[in-house]
C-alpha cells in the first residue's frame, strides 16, 4: 500500500473544505426559507429572519396548504410526476435492451440516430407548432410525452445492461425463455439500482419541470405546482394567492406566504431521495463505467 504524502493529505483537506463550503452555500437559501416559512410575521417583516427562525408559528404554512388553489396544482403535479415516471422507465428500459446487443443489425445507425437527437433538436417553435397540431396544447400529456425518453438516460441503462452476463440470458433461453420473459423476470430485477436511479432523476425533472408547463398550458385548472409557485412568488399582493378570507390575511405577509409555498412545493420531493439512495451511488457508477 502506497504511504499517503504530506501533499497528499493537505489536497485532500483542501478538496472537503470546498466541497462543505459548496454544500453549505447551497444549503443556506433553502434553510433561510424554511426559517421565514415558520418564523413569527413580525420577524419576517421586519427582516430579522436569518439562518435560524425567530419565534416559532405553523399558521402559514397551514393556509397555503390548505388553499384550494395549492392543493389542485399538487395534485396535478403529482399526476404528471408518477404517470410521466412509469411511463419514461419502462419506454427507456424497453428502448434500452435491444441497443444493448452489439449484434442487433442496423445498430450504429440507430445509436447515431439517438445521439443525433440528444444533441440537436428542433427548436422551441417549431416544438410549440407540432404540439399543437398534435392537439396537445392545455393537455397533460403534452407534459410527459415530449421527454418521455432521454437518450442519457437510455445510455446509462443500456451500459448496465451490457454490464450483465451473456451467460444468464444464454441459460434462460436454453431453458425456453422468450425475450420479454428474459427481459422482465431476469434482466430488469437485476438492474434495480439503475431503473431506481434513472426513476429518481425522472421523477425529479417532471416535478421540477418549469418551462413545458408555461409553454404549453394556459388553463388554470392545469397549472401545476411550478406555476402555481410562480404566481405566488411574482405576484406583489401573494396573500391573494392562498385564496383566504381578509381576516385570515391580515397576520400574513407576502414573504412568509412565498417561504412557506416554497417549502410545501419542496419538501414532498426530497422524501422520495430517501427511499431510492441505496440504490442511487451503486446505479450511477455501474451504469457509466462502461461506455
């Protein structure tokens, strides 16, 4: 084992002293937030909210997520994030697998099909003109089926699948199995870690997803959560946002309203992270090893 230098201990305290200073500069805007969204309003008011909340109230937050308002943009979020999941994993693994055989015919013309489209596309106009020639227009599906598919992500889990031995799907088909039986009983409970990987990245781009909806839909009732988080946060007067009575207004500001919308459109995602991270450094390094 090769003795670690002097040079080689200070890079590395050099490395996790700016890797805590990154992390912590990342950290600071969202638990500002969380502070004002359960600071007392007169703190917040009068700017006195910093890392730390001052006084401790749950009021706000309480009205925003009880605003009608908030609660269908969620649900509309909610829907467009676990559909448009499910559908991108399975349409990207089924994507994946047949490119996955180096002795499929026609296969590098394929790839620099999928390559090309990674790298060019067709322009946001003309994307907007087909949508709605398509009908798609104030139409949830025009929220998932544009990115149903990421050829990044397609990559990823075809090296995963090329990662796996030729050996187990050589026995399964000696044994009689077909594709799709090889495919769903074998190959895909053995890519767990990448299809839970890439589900995760999936789930967090359709939630987050700000631009498609204010492109594509105008009716209200079709908002999501993004855009619902928009109109709170430029709106001057946001307490009118929440839908409330004058009296339930009168001990709210408009910054505490905006804190505490930014923690309820937040936090919902961040508990997905725990539930699929054992699987997440395992995905990643295995399904980009092999190019």
């Amino acid at each position: 084992m090769t003795k670690r230098t002097k040079g080689d201990m200070l890079l590395d305290i050099f490395v996790y002293l700016f890797l805590i200073t990154l992390g912590v500069m990342m950290l600071l805007p969202l638990v500002n937030v969380l502070s004002k969204s359960v600071s007392e309003e007169w703190a917040i008011t009068s700017g006195k909210v910093g890392i730390l909340p001052v006084g401790f109230q749950l009021d706000t937050l309480r009205q925003v997520i009880s605003s009608s308002m908030f609660i269908r943009a969620f649900g509309v979020s909610v829907v467009v994030t676990v559909a448009g999941t499910l559908i991108s994993i399975l349409m990207t693994a089924l994507t994946a697998y047949p490119l996955s055989k180096r002795n499929l015919p026609g296969i590098s013309f394929f790839m620099v099909l999928f390559i090309f489209t990674m790298l060019f596309s067709g322009g946001l106009i003309p994307n907007y003109l087909l949508m709605r020639q398509l009908h798609l227009i104030n139409n949830l599906w025009v929220l998932i089926l544009p990115g149903m598919i990421s050829v990044f992500n397609m990559l990823v889990i075809k090296s995963y699948y090329e990662s796996l031995p030729e050996a187990l799907e050589e026995s399964a088909r000696i044994d009689g199995a077909k594709t799709y039986t090889i495919l769903f009983r074998i190959i895909l409970p053995l890519s767990m870690p990448v299809i839970a990987t890439i589900a995760l990245f999936y789930a967090v781009g359709y939630w987050n997803d700000y631009f498609g909806p204010m492109i594509y839909i105008n009716d209200t009732a079709l908002k999501t959560l993004q855009l619902y988080l928009q109109d709170v946060v430029m709106d001057a007067s946001a307490a009118n946002a929440v839908n409330k009575s004058v009296d339930d207004l009168m001990n709210m500001s408009p910054e505490g309203i905006r804190a505490a919308t930014v923690v309820a459109s937040t936090v919902p995602i961040l508990f997905v992270y725990p539930f699929l991270q054992k699987y997440f450094i395992k995905g990643v390094l295995i399904g980009s090893v092999k190019g």
